[in-house]
C-alpha cells in the first residue's frame, strides 16, 4: 500500500492542523483533508466557514406524474430511529441543477451533496444513498410518523 503524498503551493501561509493518518492543511481561504493510508486517496476541499452536516441517509428522489414523466427531483436527508425502527426526515431540498446531486467518495466511502444558501456553502454527508421514483413525495409520507415541527434541523440557526 503507497502512501499518498500531498504538495500543496499556496502564496499565503499554511498550517497543519493534524497529524494522523489524516491531516488537513489549511490556508488560502480553503483546508484541504487528505486520507494517506489508501491506494486510492481522496482530497476534498473545505471552504473556510463551511456548514457539514452528517446524517445516515440521503435519498435522491424522483418525483414522477402518472405518465412517468419526472415532474422535480429532490433530495431527503434521513437519520434513523432506534426507538422507531425507522429512518426519520430531518430536512429535504429540491435538486435546481446537476452540480446539487450526491457525489460518492471512495475514502472514506461517503456521500456529499454541496449547495450554496445565502451566501453560506452547505454539506451534508452520509454513508448511504438511496435513489428512488416516486408518485408520493416521501417527505409527506414521513410526516405522518414524525410532524415536521418534532424534526431535528439540518442546520441549526446562526
């Protein structure tokens, strides 16, 4: 197993933030997280003041009519219930372009889905992703085990 080796040339100065076999490096308004101990190495980019969220599931759901034409897509972000046995919604979000989809990475394996809300970049995380096509929105469904106003925010207030 190689060892991935990371250079990163940055005009302004940077700083180590850890040292493991992950570290993360820091500077030019953007940290950089670097796993060493895989063949297949990620690096993915932190903006500065970045909002990472982590939840267990995240569903990319098709919303079809009768004809089966797609009428919107959407994103369902999930945790699970040990005492209900069963994933509950914490937030959802229309899909407004492609860039919005659920990216997979391989170290560690994850899924992450960025967007941009009022000025302030957003990431949510999971290890699984569901895909699914629907004629009920899956976020009503689930409004009917846990009310909108009982669920856990996404992102809490600044």
């Amino acid at each position: 197993m190689t060892k991935a080796v990371v250079a990163l040339v940055m005009v302004a100065s940077f700083q180590l933030l850890a040292t493991s076999s992950n570290f993360c490096i820091a500077g030019g308004g953007r940290t950089v997280v670097q796993d060493q101990d895989s063949e297949n190495a990620s690096t993915t980019a932190i903006q500065l003041g970045e909002k990472i969220e982590y939840v267990d599931l995240i569903e990319l759901n098709h919303f079809i009519d009768d004809q089966g034409r797609q009428v919107f897509r959407q994103l369902v972000f999930y945790d699970w219930s040990d005492l209900d046995k069963r994933f509950q919604v914490r937030a959802w979000r229309l899909i407004k372009n492609d860039r919005q989809l659920p990216r997979r990475f391989w170290t560690p394996k994850r899924y992450e889905c960025h967007w941009h809300d009022d000025g302030q970049r957003r990431t949510v995380s999971a290890k699984q992703l569901r895909e699914t096509w629907t004629q009920q929105d899956p976020e009503r469904v689930n409004r009917k085990f846990l009310p909108e106003d009982q669920r856990v925010p996404l992102f809490a207030k600044d």
